[in-house]
C-alpha cells in the first residue's frame, strides 16, 4: 500500500493528482509544511514538516514522501515516475524509450521551469517577475513549439503531462505571459479539465489556506 506525506496545498498534489487518476488505493497523511504553523513546535501542534514523526519518515523535512513497503521517496516527480511505472498503465512508459522521454519531461519540469513559475508566483516586485518571465519563456517556447498538432506530451495523457503542467502552474496567473504561449495555456486547461484534476483540486481549495 502506497502512503503519501503530505497535505494538498503543496507538491504533493502531483502525485495526488496521478493516484486520482490512476484509482490506486493509497493512505493520506496530511503533513502540513511547518512555516504555515505559528508554532509548529507546540504538543498540539498538527504532524508538520518539523515534528519527530514526519521526520523519522524523510529526515529532510519536506512535503511530499512517499513510503510503498521498503521504498521511501521525498522527491515528487521521482514519486509520479514511480508511481506511472508501477501502477500507472498507459501514464507510464511502455517502452525504454517512452521512459526515458518520461525521464527528460520531469527533469525539463524541475530545472526550466519550476525555479522561474514559482519565482513568478511568489514574486512582490514587479522587475523580478519580469526577469523570471524572460527565463521562464525559453521552456514555454519549446513546450508551444513542442504541442503544435499535439494534445499531451507524449501520444497519450501521460504522467509527463501532470509534472509538467503541475510546475507551468505556478505562472498561470501571469496574463500576459500566458497570451504569448496559446498552445500551451489551451494544454493547460485540458490537463486542468480532467476529472482527476478536478478531485485533487476541489480537496486541495477545501484546506486551509
Ligand atoms: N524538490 C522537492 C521540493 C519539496 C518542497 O520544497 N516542499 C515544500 C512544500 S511544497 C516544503 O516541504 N516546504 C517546507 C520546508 O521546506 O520546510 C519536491 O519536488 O518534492
């Protein structure tokens, strides 16, 4: 049985999204980041990023993990590629060279675009955003480039869809970018429109913010 660490409002909705679609019965445990908490030291404390338990589980002390018998993951695209390959039918590679294209989506997702979407989303200045848009549009680039007569990223919906568009999320709330890269915002709302999705959003949207 799988174990996700995690609560919704944080990575861990990558692979809560991919178990939704995948229908793998899996245990929650809602391990809330602990910078959320005003105190997250407290003994009433909800099980946190910092708390004993959690960190016995991944001594880094970050959301999501995962455990499945032996194996612990603390990485969320590692845990969506696992999670595809073990139980994930036609979300995984079929092939070695499906996998390793897999593969190449989750690290283009960690490297071009993460670091510059949450940038985007975090940012209060104005010039930054602006900096981190220039970045940001060389992987937006390739990605419209790369859905031109395409639907997914692959031949299919695949796990490389959800940790893509998990990590392009961050900057959808960038207007103007988004009007650049039409074929890449209308992938978005098709990977944001599947009912999978849609149960790990509506649970997320019903945590606390
Ligand atoms: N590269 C890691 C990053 C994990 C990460 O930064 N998680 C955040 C929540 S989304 C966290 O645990 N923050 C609390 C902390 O760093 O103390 C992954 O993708 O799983």
């Amino acid at each position: 049985m799988i174990t996700i660490y995690g609560c919704y409002r944080s990575r861990a909705s990558r692979p809560l999204w991919l178990l939704a679609e995948t229908g793998t019965p899996f245990t929650h445990v809602p391990v809330i980041q602990a910078y959320r908490l005003p105190d997250a030291d407290a003994p009433d404390a909800p099980v946190n990023t910092r708390s004993p338990a959690y960190l016995a589980v991944n001594p880094i002390g970050q959301i999501p993990a995962m455990v499945e018998g032996d194996l612990m993951l603390s990485e969320s695209l590692a845990i969506c590629l696992h999670i595809a390959r073990a139980h994930g039918g036609s979300l995984g590679g079929q092939t070695h060279a499906e996998q390793a294209l897999l593969e190449n989506w989750a690290l283009f997702a960690a490297t071009s675009i993460e670091p510059h979407s949450l940038a985007i989303m975090q940012g209060k200045d104005a010039g930054l955003i602006a900096v981190e848009a220039a970045k940001l549009s060389r992987g937006f680039a390739r990605l419209e480039a790369h859905l031109a007569g395409r639907e997914w990223l692959l031949d299919r919906f695949t796990v490389a869809d959800i940790m893509v568009a998990e990590c392009a999320r961050y900057a959808q709330g960038h207007a103007e970018l988004m009007q650049t890269y039409p074929l890449l915002a209308e992938w978005l709302k098709r990977c944001q429109a599947r009912p999978a999705f849609q149960t790990m959003w509506v649970t997320r949207n019903a945590e606390p913010a």
